[in-house]
C-alpha cells in the first residue's frame, strides 16, 4: 500500500473495517436471519480494523486503539457522558497533538536511557550549544544540563500543551533551557554544536537534508531510534537491554 500519513492511514482502516462490518451484517441476516446486537458489530469492526492495521505494519500502539475505537464510542454514548467532555477530550488533543496530522511526528517521550546514552556523545570541557528538535516535556535538556555547565541547552516543540509545560518545568527548576515554540524546519541548525532529534521515520529525510545543508562542519547530528538510508552513521549506540531504542550519530 502506498504510505500514507498515519492519521490517514488510521481514518482509511476505520472506515473500511466499518464497512466490511456492516457488509458481514447484512450476509448473515440474509442466509441465517441472524441480527447481531450493536456491540458484536463493533467488536467486529474492531477485530476487521486490527487486521487491517497490521497489515499495513502500522506501529505497535495502533492496532489496540484501533479495536477499542468503536466500543469505547458505545460505553459512552451508554454511559451518558456529557457532551462537552468530547470537545474538552478533542481540545485536550489538539493542545498536545498540534500539527501531527502535518508533521507525522506524534508526541512520544524518550526514556532516561536514552538520555544517558547521548551524554558521552557530548564535548566534555568545551562549551557548545545543544538542541533537542521535538523536545516534548524537556527531559532530554533537563537531563543534561546539570552534568554539562559549559553547555547552552535549548529545545524547540510545536505543540502548546508540552511546550508550555517545558517552560513551567524550567522556571520551576530555576533552569537556564530555553524552549522555543517553533517548527524545527524553521531554524537554521548552523546555530547549535549538536542537534538531537526523536521524530519519526517519514521525518528524517527532510530533517537530514536541512542537516547537511546547514549544520557546521565538525558539528554533531543525534538520532533516537531513527537512522537515514544515505550515509552510515559514525557512532551507534545500543541502550541497555531490553530498551527498544538505538541511539545514532553522524559528525557532519
């Protein structure tokens, strides 16, 4: 199948698995006369829509959400949920979600070993500027300022919610990170010694092309879990067992 954003390819498996389950209603009321009761459908549509999901090789996450997609619908339209929890549900989305459907970068937080591993990666007495493209809740900056004096530590993320958190957090910490509410393709990456980045594999292309275009010779480029297919990268590193991530790093 041609790939898609994943927002779309999540719409395009609901709406099939929809119709292939109000298809498989009307064969079995044909020859059996059997009407099967609302929340059998769903579950069947659910069932046809995790096919479906994995057949497209869509990540892990997806197919669980794609089956308690329609049920979850069901219970709360049982439950009597009020309306307005939709919107606040959908604006509380919007807030931490942004530009996804744009960017096909989804917020998804790397993890302590990671943030250990990019440490030695780093000058150990020299001063340099380091950002983190896509800096979610901070962690990664948070993490590293204390361990790198010399270093200037700045984190750029355009969704609201995690950017507005990032800032409380370093006020709260009295942190010297600064976080930018920006589109990473909008920076001129010649302005940083190290640039780190924990996207998605239909970014990577772009943001390596705006690397090699911008980034200073003897500058560092940092990948979480996302390699490029054009050139080999000069370090890689294996998290501790059993983490799912491999850290990787071109000295550009």
């Amino acid at each position: 199948m041609t790939r898609l954003p994943i927002s779309l390819q999540s719409l395009v498996v609901q709406c099939i698995a929809l119709l292939l389950a109000a298809l498989l209603n009307r064969l079995l009321q044909t020859p059996f006369s059997y009407q099967p009761a609302l929340w059998q459908l769903a579950l069947a549509q659910g069932a046809i829509a995790v096919g479906l999901s994995l057949l497209w090789r869509q990540p892990a996450w997806w197919p669980p959400l794609h089956f308690g997609f329609l049920p979850a619908i069901l219970l709360a339209r049982q439950a009597s949920v009020p309306a307005w929890t939709y919107l606040a549900a959908f604006l509380l989305l919007v807030l931490f979600y942004w530009s996804t459907f744009r960017t096909r970068v989804p917020l998804y937080l790397s993890d302590h070993k990671a943030w250990q591993a990019v440490a030695p990666l780093l000058p150990a007495t020299q001063a340099f500027r380091f950002i983190d493209l896509g800096s979610g809740l901070g962690g990664v900056p948070f993490y590293l300022e204390p361990r790198f004096p010399q270093g200037r530590f700045y984190g750029t993320e355009i969704a609201p919610a995690p950017w507005l958190i990032s800032r409380l957090r370093a006020w709260l910490k009295r942190s010297r990170v600064r976080f930018m509410r920006r589109d990473y393709a909008t920076l001129n990456l010649a302005d940083f010694d190290v640039v780190f980045a924990f996207l998605s594999p239909a970014a990577m292309p772009g943001l390596w092309q705006q690397a090699q275009a911008q980034m200073r010779s003897g500058s560092l480029f940092i990948s979480l879990s996302f390699a490029v297919n054009t050139r080999q990268p000069d370090h890689v590193v294996t998290l501790a067992e059993g983490a799912r991530h491999t850290l990787y790093a071109w000295r550009m």
